[in-house]
C-alpha cells in the first residue's frame, strides 16, 4: 500500500499563499516577517514535498504554476481550517479569551478610535491582542480569508459578500489656533479662501472633500500637505493655517491641542463611518463580541 504524502506544514502552507498573492519573494518576506533566505530554504521544503517548482521567475515577478494553480484553493481551505480550529471556543468568553484581532482601520481612527477601544479591551477582555492595519486595496482579501477581523471606517469600494453597520455620521469642521489672529469673530468663506491651509492626504474622506471643494470652484491657498495626522495638532497650534478635518478627528485633535473648531462654511458632502465584516464570520463568536464592542462604544455617539 502506497505511503500517503505527509501534509506540508502550516507555516509552508502560508508561504505558499503569501507568495501566491504578492508574486515576490522579498514582499513575502516581509509579510511573514522572516529573512529571504529564510523564505528560500522554505520554498525549497514546500518545493520537494509537492514534488512541483511552484514558482518560476519571470521579469514581472514569481509566476505560478499550473500545479501551483491548481494547488492554491485546498491550500486555502486547509489554512482557513486550521485558524478555525486555533480561534475556535464554543462560546466566547471576553475575561479568558485568548485571541488576536485584527482592525483595518484609517490614519484618524489611530487617535479617535483605538485609545478607546484598546481601554475597553484592557479592562473587560485582558487577554486579546489587538492589531491595526490600514485600509488599502489588500483590506477586502483580508477580511474575506479571515486575516483581518473588521475594518472600520469609509470604505466604500468593500464588494459583495461583505456586511455592513453604521457606527456614527462624519460632516467637516474646521480647525485653528485659538488665538487665531483674523478668526476671532469665526471663519467664513472669504476667510476660509485667504487663509493658509494645512492638508492631510491620508483618510478615505479626503476625495469627497476635494470633489465637493472642486463643483464649487472653491481653491484654498496651500502651505503644507502631510502624509497623516501626526503632528498636525501643534502645527495648527503654533502657526496661523486653518485644516478641514472630519468632525470626529478634528474634535479630538481640537481637545488634545486646544484649538478652536469651526463649522466648515463651505457646504460638503458628509459621510458614515461604518464597521464591515466578511459574511464568512458573521457567526463566528468573537467577531460578533467585537462588533457589540465597536457598536457600544461609537454607535451614534459623534
């Protein structure tokens, strides 16, 4: 009776998804977190066992084979298989549960949203690792294979097989030192159009504030744009430049620095911040207490 082929080890089985979807050594290397020669000696284990190259080089990066392809589905179910069998509890209990989730969340929610819900974790659920990842085209993959647990915010390009829930409603606001020079009386649309204005790229808001500034052919003078929020409080602060934030950040930013906040006097499109899951766990204990959580703690609450 012929010997049955022993079942590649899980590490070798998330190797050979990793580089399935990055196509490149190096990005797969940094996703596992392991060197590349590393990941070379495990490519060369994965190889031998399943009796395949797996991988070729092309000048467009590692090309699968028709084996790989063939491959990649029940390597799939077999990993899914063993993360259920690792997560799973018959009920979730959140003081003794022992379990990683993971967020996808936008630049902001680092300041509103994860100091809130990381204070609620410590108290009522010690044991639970919390991880935050952005939200980028990589997010609707993660959810649906389960590497990531939720992602929170505007995501509005989510496709089918997703749910979804309102936590709460975002218009824009404005924010300024509090000893502004020229706002003293507030910030209207002649001041909004003469002032300095400090741009942040980051956030899946920001298109529909430039669209909604752009049919109004309404341009604002431009004296700095920053990757992320990070440090933009105390430059508000110091200086005489005015941002347009989303109500929530810029509430926040305003009660940590002690700025002012305005009413955006320029009529734009607001927008909801939502939680979205995969329909995959829409049953599965945790993800249902994480989503109580998320509900509790910002339902309606800005």
């Amino acid at each position: 009776m012929p010997n049955t082929p022993a079942l590649p080890e899980p590490k070798l089985l998330q190797l050979f998804d990793v580089l399935y979807n990055t196509r490149s050594v190096t990005r797969a290397a940094e996703q596992l977190g392991q060197s590349q020669p590393t990941i070379s000696i495990w490519l060369g284990r994965l190889r031998e066992q399943l009796h395949d190259p797996l991988f070729v080089r092309t000048p467009t990066g590692m090309a699968p084979t028709p084996q790989a392809d063939a491959l990649i589905g029940p390597c799939r179910e077999v990993l899914e298989s063993l993360r259920r069998l690792t997560a799973w509890e018959i009920d979730f209990v959140p003081g003794t549960a022992q379990r990683r989730f993971r967020l996808c969340v936008s630049d902001a929610s680092h300041i509103t949203l994860l100091p809130r819900v990381l204070e609620h974790l410590r108290k009522h659920a010690p044991g639970i690792r919390l991880e935050a990842a952005r939200i980028d085209g990589n997010t609707e993959r993660a959810l649906e294979s389960g590497e990531a647990d939720l992602a929170v915010g505007f995501v509005p390009w989510l496709g089918g097989g997703m749910y979804q829930q309102v936590l709460f409603p975002q218009d824009w606001v404005c924010l300024s030192s509090s000893t502004h020079p020229r706002l003293e009386q507030g910030l209207d649309l002649a001041s909004y159009c003469a002032e300095g204005h400090v741009q942040v790229s980051a956030g899946t808001g920001q298109k529909l504030l430039e669209a909604g500034l752009a049919r109004q052919a309404i341009e604002r003078r431009m004296v700095l744009e920053l990757p992320g929020f990070l440090g933009l409080g105390a430059i508000i602060g110091t200086t005489d430049l005015i941002a347009t934030l989303p109500r929530h950040i810029g509430e926040t930013l305003a009660a940590m620095h002690h700025l002012t906040v305005h009413d955006c006097p320029v009529a734009l499109e607001g927008f909801s911040v939502k939680q979205h899951w995969h329909s995959r766990y829409h049953l599965d204990s945790g993800n249902r207490w994480l989503r109580g959580v998320m509900l509790a703690l910002f339902k309606s609450a800005h």
